[in-house]
C-alpha cells in the first residue's frame, strides 16, 4: 500500500515538473554514452539533485523579478501566466541536461536559450528598453538562481555540504553561466554575495513583480487539494528571500513564525518530495 502511495505520489510530482517528455529525456540525459561537464561528485549534481530545488526554484523567480527589466522581459515573453507549467518545465529541463547531460547535449541546451534569449527585447512600461541577451540582465538572473539554490540547499537539502563545497557549487554554476553569456560569474559564494549586493541600486518591485508574486504564491494553478502543499514550499521560499527582498515584495518577515512553523514545515514537505521521488529499494 505504502509502495504504490510513493509511486503514485513521484510520478504525479515528475509529471509536474518534467512534462510528458520527461521519462524520455531523464533516459536521454541519464543513460547517453558520452563525456559531461560535470563529473559524478561534483556539488552542482548534489544540489540541483535534491528535492531543496522545489523551494529554491519558487524563491528564485521571486528574487528575479526585482530587476525591472528582467521582470519586464518575463512580462511580456514567457507565458507565465498562460502557461505556467511548460516554463516550469522546460526550466527544469535545462537544468537537467546541463548538470547531468552529456556536454554535447548540454552545449546543444545552452544554444537553443541563447537563441531564444537574442529574440526577446522591448521596452518596459517606463521606457527602458531590454534585451534578455544582454550579459549584465543574464548575470542577474544567474546570481539570484544561484543564491536561491543554494540557501535552499543549506537549509532542506538531505546532505548540507560544508563551506569548500558551496564555493565549489558557485564555481560549477559560473560553467554554465559563461556558456549562456555571462561575463566574469562569480566563483565563490563571497562573490555571489559582493555581486548580488552590487545590483541592489537597480532593484525595485514593479507592479508585474508584485503581480507575478501575488501570482505564485496565492493564485498557483493547481488543484485544491494540493494548495496546502504547495502553500507550505511557498512560504519557505519567502522566508529565504533577502530581508530586503521582502521588504520591496511587501512579504511579511514574521521570524519567531518562520521558526517555529515555517522552516519544520519545509523540512517535512522536502523530506516527502524525496522519499516520493526515490525510487524504492529492491531486495533480491
């Protein structure tokens, strides 16, 4: 009973975040023969593996959309809102085939974005124009992915590596960033932190970003059953948020409920998403 309950469970989750394509490529990226840019032990396979990225992943599109030209661009060109899952999908996708894919593949993933990146430009509804290939927007966006991931993983992943290790997970993202156009990405979380922090003048919430926030925290397009599931990721991913980060969202900082609701809740739900999508062990 319990086996086909986890069965059930990690297969409804894959479906979610993979699309139908999903087992097809998970063999694909898996079982190719061929060299990776990324060996087995590296950081960056330990972290983008963990169920943490569930909570990362949604604080990392919230942090994003404090720059406005970034917000802009997920505005006007992503479907979001039209197609929420596919974004989620093909987003997950890429993450899989660059971290664990053979580096053919992986090169093939980060020409196919660049492609999609050179066609995305406009003007936001104050008149700044944007171009999503612009190397200064991609470093953003890497940066805050990056810092998402990895305060997710301190915090809820199964196996929290050490300080030497997060730097190593910095240096592992800074291959792909360089491949996707980012110059000079930082390589230890003390650059993350300085680059980070040198983008703060730029960063304001507009109303897409509040919108968009409002959007993935209290309007997700799923079922009822599962808002309270999803609600509690939710929440985690706003208690990682930067305090400052908070503030412009106009999210609240409730710190005595983050400790004693949010952050156990969180820890539980990961532990469930793992356990779901573990493959149980065979005895022969």
């Amino acid at each position: 009973m319990l086996t086909a309950v986890r069965e059930q469970l990690g297969q409804a989750l894959f479906r979610r975040v993979a699309g139908p394509d999903g087992p097809a490529n998970r063999a694909r990226i898996h079982d190719s023969p061929g060299p990776r840019w990324f060996a087995p032990d590296r950081p960056i396979r330990t972290v983008h593996g963990d169920a943490s990225m569930f909570i990362g992943g949604l604080g990392a599109l919230l942090l994003q959309s404090l720059h406005p030209l970034a917000m802009a661009a997920v505005a006007g060109h992503s479907g979001y809102r039209g197609d929420p899952w596919g974004r989620l999908q093909r987003t997950s996708t890429f993450l899989a085939v660059t971290t664990y894919g053979t580096a053919e593949d992986a090169q093939r993933a980060v020409d196919h974005v660049r492609g999609i990146h050179d066609r995305i430009r406009g003007t936001t509804t104050d008149g700044m124009p944007y171009h999503a290939a612009d190397p200064h927007l991609l470093a953003w966006v890497h940066a805050a992915e990056t810092d998402s991931f990895l305060r997710a993983h301190e915090r809820y992943g199964a196996r929290p590596l050490d300080p030497a290790g997060y730097d190593a997970y910095v240096a592992d993202t800074a291959r792909v960033a360089e491949a996707l156009g980012v110059i000079a990405p930082p390589r230890d979380r003390r650059e993350l932190s300085e680059r980070l922090t040198a983008y703060r003048p730029e960063l304001h919430a507009t109303p897409e970003a509040r919108a968009a926030a409002r959007f993935l925290l209290l309007r997700p397009p799923l079922p009822l059953a599962v808002r309270p599931f999803y609600g509690g990721l939710a929440a985690n991913a706003v208690a990682l948020l930067p305090s400052w980060a908070r503030d412009m969202l106009w999210l609240p900082r409730l710190s005595l409920v983050d400790d004693l609701a949010v952050r156990p809740t969180g820890q539980a739900l990961t532990r469930t998403i793992r356990w779901a999508m573990t493959p149980p062990r065979t005895h022969g």
